[in-house]
C-alpha cells in the first residue's frame, strides 16, 4: 500500500484543472499573475481548516461557510491583498470574487472558495478583479499546478507543489497539492494557504477527519516566527474521478490516502519552513520524556520560537543554555538535573549539564544547513516535534515593512 | 512629599560603600573589572525578588536562602559568567563567593547576597575570583556605586544608576540603584540584575511589600525579545541610617517611599530597555477596554513580543494590520469591530479598520525614537502598559553568539 511520487502538484490528480492570470493586485510586473483559478470537472466533497486567529480575514469568513455546500467546484485566490481587517465592504468583496468565479464557470456563489494573502487593511481592487476572474475560464488547464503555485506567492522564493498516487482495489488514485508561506508561519493552525485536490471517492466526514490529522502532523508542526495569519486556510477538494470504491474510515485503503496525504502535506509544510524568510537553516526539535503531551508540546515550540535560540543557531554557535533557558520559562514540568539534549544524536548537555563531549564535536553540526535538537526532559514518556528555522539579519530586513499590511 | 532626583546611585544612602574589581572573569582587558562589591556600614532588613524561570542559577538559589538572614550586609556580583547550568559544583561554588566577601568584610556568609551574569553552563574560576574578593576591602568608596554599575555590565553599552531622595518627618531619606540589562528581557519578572540601598529606617515585611510593588510596575513592565534569564535578581538592602521614624505600612511617609522606590526602578528599567541589544525605538504599548486584566497584559506583550511588529517598528512602518493579526492570537478576548489603535494619540484604527487619518499623518510618528502604541478594545475598564522596543538587525548581530552561554 506505498505510494509514490508523480509530478503535476493540484493537477496530478483526475479531473482537475487550473490556471492563473495577471490582474495587477501584487505587482505592477506583468509577469507576476497574482489571480489563481482551481477547477473540478466532476462533483467534489470538501474539507478544511482555518485560522484560529480572532481577527479573520473576509475571504476566510466567507470560505467557512462556502464549504458547507454539497458541491464545491472550484477555488479563487489572489495574493497581494489580504483582504483582512476591511469590515463589510471586505466580506462583501470576497463574496463578488466568489460570484465573478461562479459566472465564469456556470456554477452557483457557494460552491466557490475563496483565498486572499498580501498586505491587510487595505481594500481589493474588486472591479479590476472582476474583469480578469471573468476572462479565465481559458487559462484552466490539465498542467495548471505551477501557475497557482506561482500566483499564490508573495515573499515565497519559489513555488510549492507536491503529488502522489497509490493504488486502492486496483484503481490509481492521486493527490496533490500546492502551498504559499513565508513570513507569519506559526503552529497554531494550517498557518499559510494551502490547497490540496484528490480523485479519491471519499465521504465529505471522512475527508474532514483525514484532512485534521494530516494538518497536525505537518502545518501544526512548523513555526518561522511565532505569529500567526488571519489568512491560514488549508483546503482540500475531492473528486471520485478515480474511480475507487469510496474511502471507508478505519480500511487499508483509507489509511493508504492518510499516509498520502499526510505525506502531500508534510512535503508542502517542510519547503515553507526552508523557504521562510530570510532563513539559513531548517532545524527539527524534539522534545521527549515529557511529563504529558502539552508539555513536550509547549517545550518545543517554546525552543523554536526563542529568539535568542533562532540567533544561535544563525550564528552556528550551539547554544544549549539558551535552549535550557526557554525550557524554564515554557511552563513545562522540567527538573534543571535531568535535562539531556542531543545535537544530532550527540550528547551536549548531561542531566543539564555541559557533558563530557567537548564543544569542538558539537560545533560542526550547528554549522549544517539541517539538524536535529533532541532534548529528553527524563520525566515521562510524552514526545512531540516541530519543525523551524533560524533567525537572521535577513528576516529583519525582510520584515522592516512596506506598507500597512501583513 | 514629593521626591527629588540626586547624583550617587547605590552609593548616594547614607552608610553605604561600593567598588570594584578586576579578576578576568569577563574580558581579559584590565579596564574590565567584573566583580563588583556593595556594603553596608549598618545593620540592615534585605528584600529582594528573583527568576521564576525553572532553570535558576546557583546564585538565585543561595541568595534566597541568605535573604532570610536577619542582617545581610553585603552583595557580590560578577559579570562574565552566570554560574548557571553548573549543578551542585555551582552552587558550592556561589557559596564561595559568599565566603570569601565575608571574610573580607567580617562578616558571616549568610550575611552576603550573591549575584552571578554572563555564560551560561562554564564552572566560575572560582580560586582567582576569591583571590580578587580577598583584596577588595579597600576598593570599597563613598562613590563606589558607578564602578558597580560597570562591573556587571556585559553587552551593556552604558552603565546604569539612579538615586532620588525625599523628606519624610523631618529626616532626609534616600534611595539609590544601579542595574544591568540587555538580552534576555521579559516581564516574568525582574528580569536582569538591579542593586537597590536606601537608608530609610523600614521593617522587613513592609520592604518586601514595597518592593514587590515596585517590580511589579517596572521591570515586569518591560520586553525586549520575550525571553527571560535564569539569573534575574532585584535585590534591596535597607539600613536606617537616614534616623527617621520606622516607615509603618498605608502611612503618607510609607507612601513617598513607595513612589520613591517607583521612580528609581521604573528609571533603571528604561535605561535598560533603551540599551537592550541593537535596539532604535523605544515603545510604550498600552492597551484599554479590556474584558479583564489579564487579557489586557496578554495583548499588551503580545503586540510587544510579536518580531513581526517590532520589525516593522524597526522599518517605521506603521503597520497596524500585525498588531491586529497579535490580537487576534494573543487569546485575550476581542472583537475584531470593536479595535481602536492610536499612534502618540492619532487615531489609525477604527472600529478594526483603517481609519480617516491619512497614513502619511501615522509614517512620521514612527520616525520618532520614542512613541506610544494605545490599543482600545472597547469591551471593559481593564488596562495594562508594557515598555518595548523594535527588533533590529544588530539585534541579531548580536546575538549570533560566541560561546555556549546565555
């Protein structure tokens, strides 16, 4: 029951297609398209997860109810405007979106999805908009992945997709996905856009569970700078077109589609924290030996979210007592005495202690592009992991601001 | 009743002498000294407030235990090493330090409060600095207190102190601190090393509960990258040598010295806020109309921690959309509709979107070194203010590390 990985991202998968186009909302830059169109030729169930964030941006809101429709078909983003913190006039205009996309392609307000990234608080040039959703029923193609990727970017270095297939009783079914990050990446939710398309026959509660898991394993696991968007949106459209006898919950081939989409979603989640901004290194921490799951959990996020930790390592200097530092202030159980932590699978700190091994063998490591920190808080059995980055001169500047939004 | 400022810092109280000494601790550069000595030429009552980081440092450790003394007579600190992370080999050794300043003082060791800053998880030279606090006993001066003030600085770019002096039933009374800052500052708690003598005559309680009041609305105030020290000491010493009446609890005489102590903490906690590592702006973020005060504190340090906003301070972008995006992770509770935010006053926000006021009216606000954030939730009476400052490249910089210590 493996699967394997194939090209071709959103539109790997039967029954899709898709496109982009140029409306001039990111960048006055022609070649930079910043409208992106997802289409299911067949029926679809839907799935998804939003934002935890209070401040919710209008496209966010009017998706959440969008979804609840029988049959979804299509998706519309635009990156370059957030379309956040702009009241009715910004639920309003995301509904036009919805409605400029459901024209274009003979479908019906609600069975449209919407996304917005990009500065907040401004308003979206919905006219404009209007008049480049309504000409992109021709850009719609079978190898249309590459262009959303493209057009959901904003301080992305490179496009984000990812596909694989399985076999389920004989039939080949796919999924994949594309994704934007960057900046704002912290695990409290599917924190960036993300969408995923399968040919899988699948039941609407049963997507929606695989689709929860699949987000904690890979979107909850990551964390660039500890904020968190009003824009995070992961969805996930599922069409039949493979032809497989739908996905029953608890069977082989069920869990065959969550370990292809967990795996979809990790790939995706894994290239926003490599390309997050200004980033120099990706660093896996590991937390063990936790009195309970919460408390590996606030231990390892509490690491990886330390400023003076992420600097560290920005400057390949390990560092253990700042990463013993953040384990005393996190609010975890911890005993200073019985804190052992790893650096790649090599003992730095000894019951919270320098160890025996001397510095020269731990400096090496900190200088790769990727390493582990393993701390094990000797008190229990709980583990968790995140997946994060260092913080650097770049990120700075990156971030020093262009504008009033996001 | 009212106070005023007066030159002399710790050394400004009457039967109080101070110095410093040079020992290598530090730097290896003799214009360095990094032990610093605090004595008291009368009997005493000590209070003091420590880390509630897990991870305490062997100094924190013994100094509470010696605050407990009826009369603590003298503080000796180093920079250059924190004496953390170092198991029970530190904490014989902070006891050394003890030992070697009473004897030198003729004292007895629980009669020394000691204070350690710098490395973390590095044995202290423990021989050579008891040789150096052997010899001290003559540095000790009248006009001691700047040299304390240099000897604890470690990336300090200036030494801190203040004293102020007020009359309470006919006697003078004085108050007078020193302190030391930069990295590692969050309001968990009095998060640095700060050095307070007075010479009023007061009970041991009843300083204790001053104290606690003072730290509460200073040090606890301030953030600088959210991280928090395992060294953090505020330590008072107060001898009655002023000879006024015993300062009684609620009494107006009680009352000038509480905002005596007030107005000299809360001045060493900007100073370290205006020095913390690579900063440009200082930031006062207040945030009204809070449902409570805990959730006026969470927004507050949540705008004030975000790197996300402190970068864009650090760009004078006045974006609004991340101190929205803040609070609406923050957990405090909001609604989005109800946001009010104000720039030295000037309304940006309203009712959560971009108000009348032109932007080019907010861009030059924060241009400015010093300027306020006011954030109205509109929901209760609740309010909280926080002192913070941007995020920098040179923050960075700085912090890139040079050893294995905090």
């Amino acid at each position: 029951m493996s699967h394997s990985e194939i090209p071709g991202g959103i539109t790997a998968p039967h029954g899709f297609v898709a496109g982009s186009a140029y409306c001039g909302v990111k960048a006055a830059n022609k070649d930079a398209p910043d409208i992106a169109l997802i289409f299911s030729q067949h029926k679809t169930v839907a799935a998804g997860t939003f934002t935890t964030n209070k401040v919710k941006a209008a496209p966010v809101r009017v998706s959440r109810t969008h979804l609840a429709t029988a049959d979804v078909r299509a998706i519309v983003a635009n990156s370059g405007n957030a379309n956040a913190c702009t009241g009715v006039p910004g639920l309003r205009d995301a509904k036009r979106m919805c409605r400029a996309t459901a024209k274009t392609l003979g479908l019906r307000e609600k069975q449209v999805l919407v996304c917005s990234t990009g500065r907040i608080g401004v308003a979206l040039p919905i006219e404009k908009m209007e008049a480049t959703i309504g000409k992109m029923e021709n850009c719609l193609g079978r190898n249309g992945s590459i262009a959303v990727a493209r057009a959901v970017m904003t301080s992305d270095t490179f496009p984000k997709e990812f596909a694989v297939e399985f076999s389920a009783g004989g039939k080949t079914v796919r999924v994949g996905g594309v994704a934007k990050g960057a900046g704002m990446i912290d695990p409290n939710m599917a924190t960036m856009l993300c969408f995923i398309t399968t040919d899988a026959a699948i039941g609407k509660s049963t997507l929606q569970k695989a689709v929860s898991v699949a987000v904690e394993q890979s979107f909850n696991r990551i964390t660039i700078d500890g904020d968190m968007s009003t824009n995070d949106t992961v969805l996930v459209l599922a069409n039949g077109a493979a032809g497989n006898k739908p996905l029953k919950y608890g069977t082989k081939e069920f869990k065959a589609f969550q370990v292809a989409l967990d795996h979809v979603m990790t790939e995706l989640a894994w290239m926003i924290v490599k390309d997050g901004e200004g980033v120099s290194k990706f660093v896996e921490v590991r937390v063990a030996g936790a009195a309970s799951l919460a408390d590996a959990r606030r231990a390892a996020e509490a690491i990886a979210n330390s400023t003076l930790v992420k600097c560290a390592w920005f400057g390949e200097d390990p560092n253990w007592g700042r990463i013993m530092d953040a384990l005393g202030y996190c609010g975890a159980k911890m005993r200073e005495e019985l804190v052992d932590i790893f650096y790649d699978g090599v003992i730095a700190v000894k019951g919270g202690m320098q160890s025996k091994t001397p510095l020269e063998k731990i400096g090496p490591i900190v200088k790769q592009k990727r390493f582990t920190i393993c701390v094990d808080l000797n008190l229990g059995r709980a583990e968790y992991v995140v997946y994060t980055t260092d913080f650097t001169t770049d990120y700075v500047k990156l971030n020093m601001g262009d504008g009033i939004g996001g």
